[in-house]
C-alpha cells in the first residue's frame, strides 16, 4: 500500500534563487497522523543540507547565516573551529588549516587510490597514521593530527544546530544519506560520527532513494511499476543510477559514479576564463600565483550561481592582483562556451548508462535532478534533450532535494512506529554493493563468487554449495563485498565462518550448504551446514547497506 504522496509546487528551470523558501508538503497516506518531528541530512563532500519533518511536511532549514546549503568546510584556529561559509572565505589566507571534501577520505585507509588523489589536491597536509589518513594542522601553538571522523562530526554538530533551531532541542532522530558505491566501513565511520555529534540515527538510505522519495516517485496510486533515472551532479562528483519503482519500491538496475567531474570543474574553468581576461586587460598572468587564482575562484563560483537564474553576472575582485582591482562582466552564453566540454562530459554517461540497463530513452518515465550543479539551465536542457518525453523532476532546488527526502523517510521511519499498518515499509532497500563468497578450487587458488549482486533488492536469501576436501577437519567460508563494475578487485572482507572437527573422509569431500540472508536494515545472516554430520555454525554480520 502505498503511504507517502509529495504535493510538490513546480517553478521554471532556472527559477531557484537560493533564498526562495521552498517546501514540500508531504502527505502519508491520509491514513496517518504525524505529529513527530525527525531531521534528514545529506553530507557531500562539498555541502551539507538539512531538513526537517513537522507538521506533516518537509522543510530545508537555512543556518544561522540564512543559508539554505552549508559549505562542508572547517577551519582549525588557534582556540576554536569554523564550519560553513566562513571557514570557506578564510581559506584564501589559512589553506593550510582548512579542510574541504573530508567525506572522500571518511573511513578510507591510507593507501586508499581516493585518499591520494585527496591528498594531492590537499592544501592541508594528510599524514598516514597506523594505515589511516589523519589531517595535520598547524594552529600556531601545537600541531595537531585530527583524524576525518572529528571533522566530520564538527560538521554534523552544525547541522545539527541547524535543525534543532527550527525544532527545538530534544529532537535528535535522523536520517542521513550516503552516496551509492559508500562501503561498509564508511558507513559505520559515518554513523559513529553523527553519533558522536548527538544525533540518533535512525538509518542512513542511498542518496538516489531519497531524491526519489522527495519526488513521491514510484508512490503512486493505483501502483505502477515504471523506470526512473537519478541524475547528481554535485561539486565534486557527478552520479547517475536507474531505478525501477513498483509501489514505494525501487530496484536499482544500473549506476555511474564519477569522482573526477563536478560543479568545481566549471568553476575552475570560468575561474581560467577570467583570468586569461585579467591578462588580456591588464597584462598580468596570474595562473600561477596561487592565492590570486584562490580569489578568483571564489569570485568565478559567485558569478556561476548568478548565471543559473540570470544572463549575466558581474565578477569584481579587490586587489586581485598588485594592487588591480578585476572587473569583468560574464554572460550566461559566455559560460556554456567555456565549459562546452564540461557539459558534454557531464551527460555522456546518462546515455551509456541507459544502454547498459538495456533499456532506451523511451522506457524512462521520471529524470530526478539533484545535486547544486543540476541547477544549471544548460545541463537542465541537455537532459531534457535526452528524455523528449518524460517527467523532468526539478521543482525542488537540486542542491536540497536529497536533504528533503531524507527527512521524508525518518518521519516514515518514525510514523511507522506507531501505525497500525504493519507493512508500512516504503522503501524496499537494495544492497549497494556485491556480497562475494571466496573459495578454492582443486588447484588451490581463489575464486570469487558472487552471491548477491549489487541492487538485489532486499530483504533476499540465497543458497550457496561448496565442497571442501575431505581430509580437512576444518572449513573456512569467507564473505568480501566489492565495488561494482570496473572496481571488483577492490575488496573487503566482511566475515569469516569456520566449522571445526568435522569427521575426516578419506577419498571424499565435506558438502558445505551456507544460507545467506540479508535484511532490509543490510544485516547479513549466514548459517553454514556440513551436510555430513550437520555441525552448523552462525553469524550476523552488521549493516551492510
Ligand atoms: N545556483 C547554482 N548554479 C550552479 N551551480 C550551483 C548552484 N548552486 C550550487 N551550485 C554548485 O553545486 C555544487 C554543490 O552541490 P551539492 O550541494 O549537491 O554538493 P555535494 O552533494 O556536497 O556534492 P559532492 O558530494 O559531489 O561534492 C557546487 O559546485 C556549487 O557551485
Ligand atoms: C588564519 O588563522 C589564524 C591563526 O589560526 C587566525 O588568527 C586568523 O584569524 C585566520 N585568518 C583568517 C582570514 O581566517
Ligand atoms: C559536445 O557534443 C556535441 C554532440 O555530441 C558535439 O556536437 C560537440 O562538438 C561537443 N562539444 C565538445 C566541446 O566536445
Ligand atoms: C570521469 O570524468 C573525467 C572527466 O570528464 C573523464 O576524463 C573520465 O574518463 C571519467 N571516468 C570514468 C570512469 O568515466
Ligand atoms: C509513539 O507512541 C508512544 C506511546 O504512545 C509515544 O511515547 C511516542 O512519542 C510515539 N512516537 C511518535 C514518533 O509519535
Ligand atoms: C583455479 O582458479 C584459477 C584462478 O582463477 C584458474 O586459473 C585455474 O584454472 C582453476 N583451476 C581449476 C582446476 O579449476
Ligand atoms: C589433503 O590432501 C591433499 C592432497 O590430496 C594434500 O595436498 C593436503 O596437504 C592434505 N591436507 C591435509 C590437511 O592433510
């Protein structure tokens, strides 16, 4: 049955001034009386924005500097630490002591390929610590080696400020999102880090789920089972996943993730822009005086958010360079011809992607864009060029959608607590990443083999046979997940099972039947049986989602 219908007031593409309020009403069902309160939270690796459910409908709260989107940037000073805007302006003068995009190397060990590539753009130094990545900051009093996790925490603190100022103090419980291809170890990193900022999580659900539940896709009644795509481009990663929806299900049957192209490419590109201007003007390069470009970019992001509603924009620095102030002014057309390659960049991947699903164009009915950089009007109509037909969801500001849908599902979550409706489930999760089973073969060497690929949808159960030699008294079953398609050599085990004094048989094998089941919360539940002699042994592996 389905329970949660949005209400949702449209505006035109390019229509979302930040400070425009927006909300979602949200109505479960008819059949049930909300009354709690309950916040949701997406963390990018570039924004935080929160939201919060009350009074039957989904908010986005703006901070404490009236902003609905929040930096993720924190600045250590000597006595005290800067999240937000903020910390973000002062990095011109302190890059050394402030930290951006912590999220790409949560949970992440030291030799992680992610963490490198983190630590090459890092202007603030990241050290390797027993195996894991630890920021070292300078205050001018002390060094200090402050791990990804306390950073992510001074964030969630913030945000959680944020919700508690429209809600009231005793309210903790929460919903947080996390990107698709998130591991298992990121997860609980990520939880333990809201956890240690106060907050009660009440589950963390895959970013596409909640730009879908913003939207009510796949609510619908009578129920219909139908195709969407989720099209993210945030600041430092673009995203795509098909889903199929059936009655407050989806089923994730293909998705792309690039953590090479995001809104800061067009940034940096408009920023290169305007300098060769400057240079052009007042002939001086600057590309290669690092605090000048700094500027610069601040300035280029500035004008590119005015452009997403306006045809031009004006970019004015003081003292840019030797005491010359820049002033320059930048139209819209001007923009898409200097990221005409970004923008290609930025949709290819929806194409293929919609190939490998084995599908076409046609069998997409809903697009959902999310992320700030969908918010472009060029990208908007370069979408809407690829699905002539379908339903472009974009009557929420992409930069919150996530957040919104978010808080939608802890108030499901919540609501469904106190309902009589017992199967009042909305979402039906899918596992996000491979669940392999490692075996041996004759010749002794290891083989991978998948038990539930990723997007299963949940909950499922699988039977998985194997034989071991005879002549072994012990058998060991060991459970990895990998990444998807591309990253299937990057694996993590999970757990180990081992079932001992098993009898010896000569001339035989021992025949092993494992039964995996795992739940929709993402526990994994393994029960392996020696069909011999029955000897059995369990286990309950945590939140794999
Ligand atoms: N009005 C706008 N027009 C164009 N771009 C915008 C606009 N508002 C925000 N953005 C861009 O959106 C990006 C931030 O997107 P979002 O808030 O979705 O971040 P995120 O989820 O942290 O992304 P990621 O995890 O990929 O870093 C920034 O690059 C920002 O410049
Ligand atoms: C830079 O950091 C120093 C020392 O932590 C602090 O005193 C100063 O105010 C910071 N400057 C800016 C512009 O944020
Ligand atoms: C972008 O793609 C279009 C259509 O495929 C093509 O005509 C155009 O030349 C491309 N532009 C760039 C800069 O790659
Ligand atoms: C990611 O995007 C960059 C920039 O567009 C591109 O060069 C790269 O090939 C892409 N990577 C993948 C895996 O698609
Ligand atoms: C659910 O009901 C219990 C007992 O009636 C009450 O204490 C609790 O606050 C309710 N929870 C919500 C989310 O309404
Ligand atoms: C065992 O696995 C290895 C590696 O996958 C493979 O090369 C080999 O052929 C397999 N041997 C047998 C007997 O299956
Ligand atoms: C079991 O037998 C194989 C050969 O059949 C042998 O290589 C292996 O060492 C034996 N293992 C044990 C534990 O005896």
């Amino acid at each position: 049955m389905p329970i949660g219908q949005a209400t949702l007031r449209t505006a035109p593409i390019g229509q979302f001034p930040r400070h425009a309020h927006w909300s979602a009403a949200v109505t479960l069902g008819g059949c049930l009386v909300i009354t709690m309160a309950a916040i949701g939270v997406h963390l990018g690796g570039t924004c935080s924005c929160v939201a919060v459910y009350k009074d039957g409908r989904a908010d986005v709260v703006a901070n404490d500097a009236g902003d609905r989107v929040t930096p993720a940037v924190v600045a250590y000073r000597e006595n005290e630490k800067i999240v937000g805007l903020a910390a973000k302006h002062g990095r011109i003068r302190n890059a050394s002591n402030t930290i951006l995009k912590v999220k790409q190397i949560l949970g992440r060990r030291f030799d992680d390929p992610q963490v490198q590539k983190h630590m090459a753009e890092s202007k603030c130094s990241v050290i390797d610590k027993d195996g894991k990545p630890r920021y070292e900051i300078d205050t001018g009093e002390e060094l200090k080696i402050v791990p990804p996790e306390e950073v992510m925490k001074l964030i969630f603190e913030k945000t959680k400020e944020t919700a508690q100022s429209a809600l009231g103090s005793d309210v903790n419980d929460v919903v947080i999102t996390v990107p698709l291809d998130f591991g298992k170890n990121q997860k609980n990193v990520l939880r333990q880090a809201a956890q240690a900022a106060g907050f009660n999580v009440l589950r963390l659900i895959h970013e596409p789920a909640a730009a879908l539940l913003a939207f009510g896709v796949g609510q619908e009644s009578p129920a219909e089972k139908s195709n969407a795509l989720v099209y993210k481009l945030g600041g430092s990663s673009l995203s795509v996943t098909i889903a199929e929806v059936n009655s407050g299900m989806y089923r994730v049957l293909a998705s792309h993730t690039n953590d090479s192209i995001g809104g800061e490419c067009f940034t940096d590109a408009l920023a290169q822009y305007l300098a060769s201007e400057f240079q052009r003007l007042l002939r001086h390069d600057i590309k290669n005086n690092a605090r000048a470009m700094m500027k610069l970019v601040n300035s280029a992001e500035v004008a590119k958010h005015t452009l997403s509603t306006l045809e031009s924009s004006n970019c004015f620095v003081d003292s840019l360079h030797e005491g010359l102030d820049f002033d320059c002014s930048v139209s819209r057309a001007r923009f898409e011809s200097v990221c005409s390659a970004l923008f290609n960049q930025s949709v290819q991947p929806i194409r293929k992607l919609v190939e490998e699903a084995g599908l076409s164009s046609s069998d997409i009915s809903k697009v959902v864009l999310c992320g700030g950089s969908a918010r472009i009007p060029k990208l908007q109509q370069m979408i809407r060029d690829l699905f002539p037909d379908v339903d472009l969801l974009n009557s929420i500001p992409a930069d919150e959608v996530i957040a919104v849908g978010a808080a939608i599902e802890a108030a499901l979550l919540l609501g469904k607590e106190n309902s009589s409706l017992e199967e009042a489930s909305v979402i039906v999760e899918c596992s996000a990443r491979n669940i392999l089973a490692k075996e041996s073969n004759e010749s002794g060497s290891d083989t991978y083999k998948v038990v539930f690929p990723s997007g299963t949808p949940l909950p499922a159960r699988k039977h998985h046979a194997f034989q071991a030699p005879g002549n072994a008294s012990s058998v060991c079953l060991e459970l990895y997940e990998s990444g998807e398609k591309g990253c299937e050599q990057e694996r993590n085990k999970l757990a180990q099972i081992v079932l001992r004094d098993l009898q010896l048989k000569e001339g035989s094998n021992h025949d092993i039947l494992s039964v995996l089941t795992m739940k929709r919360d993402g526990s994994l539940h393994v029960t392996c049986t020696e069909q011999g002699t029955g000897i059995s042994e369990a286990v309950t592996i945590d939140v794999v989602l």
